[in-house]
C-alpha cells in the first residue's frame, strides 16, 4: 500500500483533478459515512453501494434505503434472539418476525429486554428447584431484588452458590462416609471446586463401593475365622470363594467404569477436536480472504495512477482503509470519502501516504518503548524514528537490525535448551541450515515441535496407571489445547486416583489371602 501511494503521487504530479461534487452532496456523503461505521450490516452494504454510486443513489439511501436496510438488520437481530433466547424471548421474537415491521423495533427496542427479564427469573426458578440450600437462598434473595441481581445471581452467584453447596455435601460424606469415602472427600476438600464436583459426580460412589468391598470381604473373614475354630472347613472353603468372588467382581466393574469414562472422554475429545478444526479452517479463510481483499486494494490504488480511475477508485480503497487502517489512515479515508472528488484525488495523491507514515511511525514508536522487545531491535526503532521514512517503514516490512541474525540464533538454542526432543531436533535443524531455517523455526516450527512433545509427554503416561489411562486417551484424540492442561492438572489427579485404587486393592487382596490361608 505505501508503494502504490507512491506511485499514484508521482502520477499525479502534473496536478490532474476531477470534478468536484457539488457542495449540498457533501453533507449527505458524511451522513453515509456515518451510516457506514455503524450501522448493522445490511445499513453498512447499503451506505457502501451508496457512496461509491451517483448522488441519486446516495439521496435514495438516505431517504428510503437506509430505513429498509435498517429493517433488514433488525430482523436478523431478532431471529438471533429466537435462536439463543429462552422460552419468553424465543416467543416474544417469533410474534414480532409474525408482526409488522413496527413489531420488530418495539422487540427490540423494549420486548426482548421485558422477555429477557422474564426469562431470568424462570431460569433462576430452574436452578432452585435443583439447588442445595445456599442456592435456594440466594436465588430467592435475588428474585426478591431488581432484574440485575437476578442477573448477577445468573452470571457468577449461582455458580458460587453451587460451590459451597457441593462443600457441604463433601464434609456431609467425610462425616458419614466409610474410611474409603472420607479419605477421598478430605483429598477433594483439600483441592479445587473442579476436584469436589468430581468427587461428587464420579469418585464418592468409587469410594464408596471400595468401603462396601471391604466390608463385604471382611465379612467372610470374620465367618471364616469362627468357622475354622468350629472345625468347619467346608464352611471356609465357600466364604474363602465367595471373598475371592466377591473382589473379583469389583475388579471387573472398576475395569467396566473406566472403559465406560474412557469411551466417553474420547468422544468429547473428538468432537472437541472437530470443533477445533473447523474453527482453524475458518480462520485460514478468513486470512486468506482479509489477504485477497488487501491485494484487491493494493490493485485499486495502482491502477488510480490512471486520471479517469483515480476517483472511482480512490473511493473504493477508502471504504476498505476505513475498515482496516490504522487511526490516522481511518481519519484520512473518512475525510476522502465524506468530500469531493478533489477530497480523493488528495486522498490519494498525497494524504494516504502520510497518514501511513503517521501511522508506522506510531507502530515503530510502539516498539522502541516496549520493554518486552529487543534491545537490538528497540535501538533500531529508535534510529528509524530520528530518520526519514523509509527507514520506519523498512523496519516494520522485514523486521531486520543490526545483530537480528545472532539473537535469533540465541533464541533458538535457548529454546532448544529447555524444550523436548522433537523441539531440540527442530531447533538444530534451523541452526544447521540458513537464516530462513532459523526464523521459520521462530515463527512456527517451535510451535508445531512444542506440541509434539507434548503428545509425546502424554502418551508416555498412558503405560501409568488405568486412570491415567482413560484420560490420556481422551487427551490424545483432542485439539492441541488439551495437552498442557492434562500434563499440568489432570494427570497428576489421574495418578492420586491410580493411587488410591491400588491402596484399596492391597487392603482387599490381603483379607482375600487372610481368608485363603483359613483353608489349609
């Protein structure tokens, strides 16, 4: 963009200028600028199509096409409120779309606030009638109060209500638990909201399965001690199977859980990773898009080198640099497109290329004063700034210092030092081979050699332990956002269950022998 405003000036040196538009059109062209900026959608396509057409289609927008854009606009509002509101909303919505056009702004200028009202206080209802005591409690002081603390309550109390529910559930089952359940309750009170709520939902029945095993097997122990001094061996022999049986069953359905929460885990994880893909897809279409856009514009302004261009085209090239410049090249842009055609001629000739200097040299201002950055490469914004332009904007193009190639060099071997071994493997390669290598590997080869260390860190874990186990494989089959949690967090989790489980199986497998040893 900086070269063809270049360009485009040097070929209107000979001072080549339209028509200027007539002075009454110019307050109508700011009115649609306005319009342009922030109107929904429908209005900014609308006051688009306007500006860059004759003044009879800017006075027809104004006087009839920006209300029925305006129209349009609301309507798809209100058809994201049916889509996403609740049961008064949705209905709310659905008799405006059904109504006139009048339905539809008295929806959206009072209706869906009323319906959202309405819907909040059935939602806070919703959460009473499955709440514990402290959410019952406040979710009634919140009704009794304004539509914002019912909103409020909505946003955050209710989750922290449910928080301190589920902790007096928890010190509820340490009170009352078997030795099995109190234990894990005191692990997960001593822990994170998220490490009760596991309790609560999966690992207290874990626990309390392993007391009743216990009991159980402890039973035919205590049978089978009393049996042996009555000199009862068949008596022995049948509580000596049945512990056996007994511990047996439970190994099984502890095996059946985890493949059940693994099966479960790894169909999250997939439709995660599902997700995540879709969601990289539409961002490199949207990159690539924003790129074809750019290099239209880029195209635009050449091709205003041409007299009978520079206005049509200069006008569109602003629509897009109002969007997406920086803030001096917005002012300039909306200055062009509100005036005259002299206005863009100027716009072209002279006053994108300032408004981009101004703009890079705020950028390159931004740089030499970011403590984060550089020393090198602050010192050479620095420099840039006390020079003309070309220098700023050689700097911002390539990024290139005195001492760039070195430091990125240092950067990787310290990245090499403390990453794994396909980051260590990457990291030589870009030193081994150019300067191309070496920031490419800074610009995204480390990233993509830091992920498969850490799938190789997980799958490591996967030979651990069943918990750790039926997480990992959930955490292998998801997105690449899966990975650090799980090495920081949940495996550590996964291991105490492990732990734990191994605990409860020597207690168990030590009565079983107890009772064996009762046969000879």
């Amino acid at each position: 963009m900086r070269a063809n405003a270049v360009i485009v000036a040097a070929a209107l040196a000979a001072g080549v200028f339209a028509t200027p538009a007539a002075a009454d059109v110019l307050p109508d062209r700011a009115q649609a600028v306005g319009y342009l900026e922030t109107g929904g959608p429908g209005v900014a396509r609308a006051a688009e199509a306007a500006l860059l057409g004759t003044p009879a289609d800017l006075q027809d927008f104004l006087a009839t096409g920006r209300q029925r854009a305006r129209d349009d606009d609301d309507r798809v509002l209100v058809t994201q409120a049916l889509t996403t509101g609740g049961p008064v909303t949705k209905r709310a919505a659905q008799q405006a779309l059904d109504g006139t056009i009048e339905d539809v702004r008295a929806f959206l200028a009072t209706g869906q606030a009323q319906a959202r009202v309405a819907d909040d206080r059935i939602a806070v209802g919703q959460a009473m009638s499955t709440g514990g005591p402290v959410v019952n409690a406040r979710a009634q002081k919140a009704l009794d109060g304004t539509p914002a603390d019912v909103r409020a309550f909505l946003e955050t109390g209710l989750q922290q209500a449910r928080d301190t529910d589920e902790r007096i559930t928890a010190n509820q089952a340490l009170a009352a638990g078997g030795p099995e359940v109190q234990a894990a309750a005191q692990t997960a009170l001593d822990g994170t909201p998220d490490d009760i709520r596991y309790f609560l939902s999966r690992w207290r029945q874990v626990a309390a399965d392993g007391d009743a095993e216990v009991a159980a097997v402890q039973a035919q122990l205590d049978g089978a001690k009393v049996a042996a001094a009555n000199h009862r061996p068949l008596v022995v022999r049948l509580a000596a199977e049945r512990a056996t049986q007994i511990a047996a069953d439970a190994r099984k359905a502890n095996v059946d859980r985890l493949a059940a929460q693994q099966a479960a885990a790894q169909h999250d994880a997939q439709v995660a990773a599902g997700a995540a893909a879709d969601a990289a897809q539409q961002a490199r279409d949207a990159a690539a898009r924003a790129a074809q856009a750019k290099a239209d514009n880029d195209k635009l302004l050449t091709d205003a080198a041409d007299p009978a261009l520079t206005v049509p085209n200069g006008r569109r090239a602003s629509v897009y640099l109002l969007r997406t410049g920086g803030a001096a090249v917005k002012n300039a842009a909306r200055t062009a497109l509100s005036g005259s055609d002299d206005d863009v001629v100027t716009f072209v000739r002279s006053g994108l290329i300032a408004a981009q200097e101004t703009d890079d040299r705020a950028a390159v201002a931004a740089i030499a004063a970011d403590p984060a950055a550089r020393a090198g490469l602050r010192q050479a914004a620095r420099d840039a700034l006390a020079g003309p332009y070309a220098g700023v904007a050689g700097l911002l193009r390539t990024g290139d210092y005195p001492g760039r190639d070195t430091d990125d060099r240092v950067e990787v071997n310290q990245i090499m030092a403390a990453g794994g071994p396909a980051t260590k493997s990457a990291a030589q390669q870009a030193l081994d081979g150019t300067v191309a290598d070496v920031r490419a590997f800074l610009a995204t080869g480390r990233f993509v050699a830091r992920t498969h260390d850490l799938r190789i860190k997980v799958a490591q874990s996967l030979s651990e332990g069943p918990e750790v186990n039926a997480v990992a494989q959930g955490v292998l089959d998801g997105p690449e956002s899966f990975l650090q949690p799980y090495l920081d967090n949940d495996l550590g989790k996964a291991r105490a269950r492990d732990a734990f489980t191994a605990g409860h199986v020597a207690k168990v497998n030590a009565l079983v022998a107890e009772v064996n040893a009762l046969r000879s």
